[in-house]
C-alpha cells in the first residue's frame, strides 16, 4: 500500500506552512464504486479531523492507492508520515478491506527498533490517513551504494535485522508476504540508523496451521507454493532468501525478460552459485541461502533456524573484505533500474483515470448476450473491443483465467466489474507514452544521458556513479546509438516485469493466470512435487494439537483388519503426518481397541507423539455395561485402557447422550477420571446443542472441566448440528470438533450408483445393506453425479473434495476419516492440498449442487 519514504531533493517546494494535499483543494471530487457509497472504512479512527492535529508539508512519495507527506504535529511540531489513502482510488471490496487489514496489523504489532511505529488512523468522507513514523535515511539499497565499501559482513549485520523483523510478525500472527528491499528504509541519515520496515499493504493474520491461496507479493520475490496457492509463513523466509542472494551478488537469482519467465525459473529452482562473486563467498553463507530458498516449504528453514544459522551465529567470524566492484555495480544496476521503472509507474499511476462501475454493470448486461449471467470467452473479447480495447485472444484468455480460477471458461459480473475497470484502466499504450514524454524533457524524442542522470540522481542519496547511467543505457539501447528511443523504453518496462504492474488488481489479474497456467503445464513441478504436509490445529480452546486429518477405527479393526494389517496403515498414517487416532468401547466389541493398542506397541511408537481416544456407552450386555453412569464410565475406562495397553488416552468421549443418567453425574465422573490421570480432556458425541450446554453450565457451577471437544457426523450431505445447532458453542465455550463419516460411508468416493456396490466396498457387507438401501436415494445419487465436474475442474478425486470440504470449516479440529487399504490413505492424505483450492467460487458452486446449507437461526447471526 505505499511506505512512507522521504526523498527530499526530489520533492517540489512546500508551498504553503500547512499544505492541503492538492486532491483536497479541488472542488470537483471524482467518483467511483466505493467513493459513491461514502463507505466507512476504519474500525474506531482516531478523528475525522486530521488537519486540526497535523500540518501537511511535502509529498514524500505515492502510489496506486494514495500519496504520502510529511506532517506536523500542530501542538508538538514534531514531524511524522502520513499516508493519504483516497477512497476514489478504492475501486473495489478487495481494495477497502487491504486499507482496513494494512491498519489492523499495523495497530496489532508491538513497538518494535526495526518496525515503522504507527501513531494512529484518521478517516473522513474522501481519504483514509495513516500516520506513523518518519523515515528520512532511504532505502535499503541507497546506504548501501552509499557506503561504496561492501563486505559480506556487512550483508550479515543487514540481514540479522531483516530476519528479526520476520520474527517479531511470524510471532504475533502476520505473515508479511512482500518482503523486498524498497519495504526497508533507514531512520535517518546516521551512520547507525535503524533499518525499518514500513509496509505491511499486503499483510495477512494467520493461525499455526493455516493455508492460503490468494497470489500476491512481488514476482522476483515471490516463493514457489505462491504459485502453488497453498501457502503459510514460510513465504516470508524464501522472499528474505531471495534478499540475501541480491546482497551477497548483486543480482536476484531468479531473472528471466518476463514475469512468466521468472514464474518457471522460482518454480525450476535452480540457483547460481558459480558467477563472481559466488566463489568468495563462505560456504556458510552458501549453505543458508540454500536452505532458504527450498522448494519444498516443509523442509525450508524456520526463520528461527535461519538466526540460528552458524553464518549468523558467528557473523563477527565472517571476513571483513569488499565483495568485489562487481557487487557494487550490479547492486547499483539493479537498485537503480528498478528506481528508473519505479519513477515510470509512478507517472503511469498518477495519470490512471477513475471509472464509473454503474457504466461497466450495463456494459456487462449488454455484453452478456445470452442473458445466462456469465460472460464467455466470445462475449468477453467482443465487449472489450467494444470498449475502445481490442485485446490479442491470448489477453482475452488471461483476462478469462484470472477472474475464473477454478476453470469453468466464464465470468460473472462482480467478477467483470474487478477486472475490467482495471483492463480499461491500463489496457494501452497511452500512459506509458506519458510517461517517456515526462522523462524526455527537452522534446527529442528520446532519453538521453543527462535526462536519465537528472531523474536517477535528483536525490542525496549515494555517489553520483555515471558508469551505472552508463551500464543502464547499453543494457537498454537495443540499437546501441547511446539513448533510449521510446520503443527501446518500452521493451524495458516489459522486462523483468510488466508495467502494468502499477495497479495491484492487474498484477493479482496476471498473477493469478499465470499460476493457472502453469497448474495446467504437465511439464512443471506444481502438484505432486512434494507430500502433503499435515497441518495441526487445536482441539477447541484447549492447547492439545491434532493433525487436521485424522484415522479412526470404526467397522476396519477386527471387522476387516488383523494386527498386520493394521500396523501397515497406522505407519503409513503416522508417515504422513496423523498424530489423532480414535476408537471406542463398542467397535468390533472390545476388539478394535486391543488390535490398535498391540499395532501401536509393535511399532515401537513413543507415546507421546501420538493422540488417542476412545468412546464409552456400549461396553457389554448387563444393565450396567453401558451408559454415562459413574460406575460405567469408571469402569469402561479402565478396561479401555486394559485392551489398549496404555496408561492413558488423551481424550475420552461419551459416544452418545444417556437420558437416564443425570448429566451432573456423568461430568463429575469425566473429572473424576481425568483427576486419576487416566485421560487429559473429556467431550461427547452426538451430543445436542442444549446438552452440551448443561454439562457446560454444571462443569462451571462445580469448578470442573467441561466438554472441550464434540464428535458429530458432518460432510456434504449432513451438516446441520455442525453449522447451524452449535454455533453458539464455539465462541462460548471454545468447543472443537472431531467429525466423522466425511465420504457419507463412502457415497461421497462416487463408486456408488443404484444397483451397483462393488464387492469389496463398505455397503457389501451383510450388516451394511440396509444403510445402502436408506443412502443410495436418487436424490443423493444426483447430489454426487453434480459434485463430479467440480472435482475434474480442480483436477481431482471426489473423495478428497469431500474431505477437504469438511476439514475447511474453521470449527473442526480434525476429520477421521477410515480406510482399509494404504492406497486409500495415501489419497485421502491428499485432500490437505485441495483445500487451498476452496476458493469462495467454488465453494458456491458446491452449494448450487447440494442445495444442503441449513439456515442460521436469527439469534446466531
């Protein structure tokens, strides 16, 4: 969302002791989506009258979105930033909410040497204003070019502080997900100024576990699961790699003339350490840049890994000589061609005009000639060109492909109302033409040397080095007559990186086709390169972690499965990454339970890497076997813990309600078991909503514990105790969920049609015939024909959407899902990866199939 970076030589005059930002003097308030609805933006703004606090001065810098200046406070006269937000510029509901998360992370991190301090937020009718500290030393790059001496200890002490910046957010739950060295600035001009990071635009809260699909971030930086669309932290640790490589050589180690190039080459991973200055270079420093920039983000270094790294650990060890000119001039080259493209978006940005989306909606409606509410590919490219921006089919595909991830070939409106107003915004020639005539000032037609000189070095920062000016034109003067024609120019701006990148929608637009390109090229090591790494989430408001999917030995153990074949699965569970294994009392009658406890024991597992629970109700023929009585759940325990052969079990369930035991009697015998030490946590089963609430409300009477966790049936075709009847339970008592029968008994695999259960499927045994007969209705035989082509759109199996269906919903822990064979388990693993791929759409298009989504009652929303 912009820095607030201070570049005082370049800046205009002040004109005024307390300048108005010029958008403000204008009378005539250009309008757009969001600026015609005045929308509110911020949660709790300090005021909406930041010119009674602060004095605006000058323009320190600008982006798409807004303008940043210098300010003072009235009462104090002590100068900070303030980023001037327009919400004309907001064009879009994705615009609004990167302005209101950019300010609830920077309000959420902690003060912090390295991090730019926040001061506070101002909102009113035409602009957000984001105040913060003032930096005034420069960027990452300029000290360093300044200096003119550059040692690789000197890159070390660099990149401490950038790692302990990533820290610091990992910690508190940000990842920054566009670390680069233009985000770095220095505090000031000292000698020991404290480097800062200062844009958090595209930021992001996350929890320990969770995945992310949304393409963002800068191509040279950007970490190959990005591209995957299933990510987590560990993206901030390949980007700051990234940074490392450009410190130690001058150069990023991914290049190629096009963002699709560098796309291939991050995804390739190949990495150069052989050029100069790679032979000078410690193996240390070698060995960490290797280490982060893995391919595979589970093995990649941890940023505490990363300062724990020998290089860093002993960075005072590490020689104290200049890297080679080689180094400094590549350093230079780069910072200082990107600083030239940089200057060339900036005049493209302040010349991108507003638009009016009411017009693109009837636009729409009269595009979409068939009146289905979608624009084809047709539709798409003949409408374009009846906006005045007749696009290549190539354009019109990548156009189609952004807005329509999931593949279906078309594009609803919202989806239209994004793209085109951006499309239209930056869809020819006309701004970048602006932009050289801005930089050709004495009307020549090209740019010449001494034009170029003025707009790289109009600042204070670093030498005036005119061998880079040099370096610059020869790189980018194809007919080599020494000055940039504006053909030469504009092949420029499409190297490395587009310059259309100057609007955020139209990089996510690019970004996001390309990632669909790239899913569809066999030839590329997208999917499949690495296995699914389990993810682990808690158990409710409790601190016990379970792998978010889970095995469960319901009808397999003891009804189809030896100890044999058990230990086979259970490792084949345990090496990918399950740690959550259930049971109870009544499967196989007792059996299960001791086939589990004699395969765990074979194994050799340690107990303590491994979660275990079981179920009490149904232990035996008498009157007293069975039940949530006190002798029952003491006794059922105990013999529990008999057939499994441990101490203990982490979590024991009462597998149903029993309407003949009063609750309080049941609760204080879970506490008596868990105070004996024979379990950690107790929840239920097929509890309601109003009983898990009474054990709730006498746990709290009685200062015991209450229910962390209960275990309901929950997939596609049943879900409305999980997402209607315990809404109330998981803001008020924290509950978890452990579900169960994810594939539907396997009517969710798809194998199942009417009259054909294959032989060796669940339905075929003899005690499953009558469930086939209730479950294998037309019109749930319709609901999973209609749920195929989803699954084939995304490129995979029915079963692992549905698994990953339900593991998506924030409320459940973990999904148990069963099998018998390893093959299964190793497909099942797989759903971890579809998840990503839930995008809002596609999980539309899911409800449109199933039609199964219970209405929230009136007092939960």
């Amino acid at each position: 969302m912009g820095g607030c970076i201070s570049n005082p030589a370049r800046l205009k005059k002040v004109r005024d002791a307390n300048l108005i930002p010029k958008r403000q003097q204008s009378t005539a308030v250009r309008r757009s989506a969001t600026h015609s609805r005045q929308i509110t933006i911020l949660q709790h703004p300090a005021s909406d009258r930041i010119h009674h606090k602060y004095r605006f001065g000058r323009e320190l810098g600008r982006g798409e979105f807004g303008v940043t200046y210098q300010c003072a406070d009235t009462e104090t006269g002590a100068s900070f930033a303030c980023k001037m937000i327009s919400k004309s510029k907001l064009r879009t509901e994705v615009d609004v909410e990167d302005v209101r998360r950019e300010v609830e992370i920077m309000r959420h991190l902690p003060r912090h040497p390295n991090i730019v301090a926040f001061r506070e937020a101002y909102e009113d009718k035409e602009a957000v204003y984001l105040v913060m500290e003032l930096c005034e030393g420069g960027e990452l790059f300029d000290k360093i070019v300044a200096k003119g001496r550059y040692t690789e200890r000197a890159a070390a002490e660099i990149f401490r502080t950038i790692l302990q910046i990533v820290q610091v957010c990992h910690e508190h739950g940000v990842i920054h997900r566009d670390l680069k060295p233009e985000n770095f600035l220095f505090a000031n001009k000292n000698e020991d100024a404290a480097l800062k990071a200062i844009d958090f635009g595209l930021s992001i809260f996350f929890e320990p576990g969770q995945r992310f699909s949304e393409i963002v971030g800068s191509p040279y930086y950007m970490a190959p699961e990005v591209l995957r669309r299933n990510y987590g932290p560990e993206v901030d640790v390949w980007s700051a790699g990234v940074i490392l490589y450009i410190l130690l050589c001058g150069v990023p180690p991914f290049w190629a003339e096009t963002e699709e190039g560098i796309a291939h080459a991050i995804v390739r991973g190949v990495i150069d350490f052989e050029r100069d200055p790679w032979p000078r270079v410690s193996p240390e420093a070698k060995d960490l840049v290797k280490s982060m920039l893995d391919q595979n983000p589970y093995s990649r270094s941890t940023v505490s890994e990363v300062l724990e790294h020998p290089w860093l650990q002993n960075a005072k060890k590490i020689p104290d000589v200049p890297l080679g000119e080689n180094v400094m001039m590549r350093i230079k080259q780069f910072y200082l061609m990107n600083k030239f493209k940089k200057k060339v978006l900036r005049v493209v940005a302040d010349n991108l005009p507003d638009q009016e989306v009411e017009k693109l909606r009837s636009l729409f409606h009269m595009m979409d000639t068939d009146k289905n509410g979608n624009l084809s590919f047709e539709e798409v490219k003949h409408g374009l060109n009846k906006m005045g921006y007749p696009l290549a089919d190539s354009e019109v595909q990548m156009i189609i492909d952004a807005a329509d991830v999931d593949g279906n070939g078309t594009i609803d409106c919202n989806e239209f109302l994004t793209l085109s107003i951006h499309v239209k915004k930056i869809g020819s020639d006309e701004h970048l033409h602006h932009a050289f005539k801005f930089f050709d000032k004495n009307k020549t037609g090209y740019i010449e040397f001494d034009e170029l000189r003025a707009a790289l070095f109009e600042d204070d920062h670093g030498p005036k080095n005119e061998q880079v000016i040099h370096d610059i034109i020869f790189d980018v003067d194809l007919d080599k007559d020494g000055r940039i024609g504006y053909e030469e120019f504009k092949a420029m701006m499409c190297t490395g990186m587009d310059w259309k990148m100057a609007s955020r929608q139209y990089s996510k637009a690019m970004l996001n086709a390309l990632s669909v390109r790239l899913f569809k090229d066999k030839s590329m090591p997208l999917l499949g390169i690495f296995s699914p790494k389990m993810q682990y989430k808690n158990l409710g408001r409790s601190g016990l972690k379970v792998s978010q999917l889970s095995y469960g030995a319901w009808v397999s153990f003891g009804n189809q499965l030896d100890v044999k074949d058990a230990k086979s699965l259970l490792q084949c569970c345990r090496d990918h990454g399950v740690n959550f294994f259930d049971n109870a009392e009544v499967y196989a009658n007792g059996r299960a339970e001791e086939i589990m406890g004699q395969a765990i024991r074979e194994l050799g597992w340690k107990r303590s890497d491994i979660v275990i629970s079981t179920k009490l109700f149904w232990g035996g023929p008498g009157p007293n076997d069975k039940g949530l009585s006190r002798k029952h759940i003491v006794e059922g325990t105990k013999a529990s813990l008999k057939r499994l052969d441990m101490d203990y079990v982490d979590v024991i369930l009462c597998h149903r309600p029993d309407l003949s035991t009063p609750i309080e009697e049941t609760v204080r015998a879970m506490n008596y078991v868990i105070d004996k030490g024979w379990a950690f946590y107790w929840g239920t089963s097929e509890w309601s909503a109003q009983q898990i609430t009474e054990a709730w409300g006498i746990a709290e009477r009685l200062d015991l514990v209450g229910p962390i966790v209960e275990q309901p049936e929950y997939n596609l075709l049943s879900r409305h105790k999980v997402e209607s009847e315990y809404l109330p339970l998981y803001s008020n008592y924290g509950l978890g969920l452990t579900t169960w029968s994810p594939l539907a008994s396997g009517v969710l695999t798809g194998k199942y049609s009417r009259g054909n259960i294959p032989p060796d499927s669940r339905f075929a045994l003899e005690n499953y015939k009558n469930l086939a007969t209730r479950s294998l209705v037309d019109d749930v035989l319709k609901k999973v024909d209609g749920l195929k082509p989803i699954a084939d759109e995304l490129g995979v199996p029915l079963s692992q959407l549905a698994i990953a269906w339900c593991a998506s919903n924030p409320n459940v822990s973990t999904v148990i899902t069963g099998a018998t064979k390893e093959s299964q388990i190793q497909e099942n693993m797989k759903a971890i990866n579809v998840i990503p791929l839930l995008t809002p759409g596609v999980m539309e298009k899911i409800e449109t199939v199933i039609q199964s989504k219970p209405k929230r009652p009136d007092s939960y929303r």
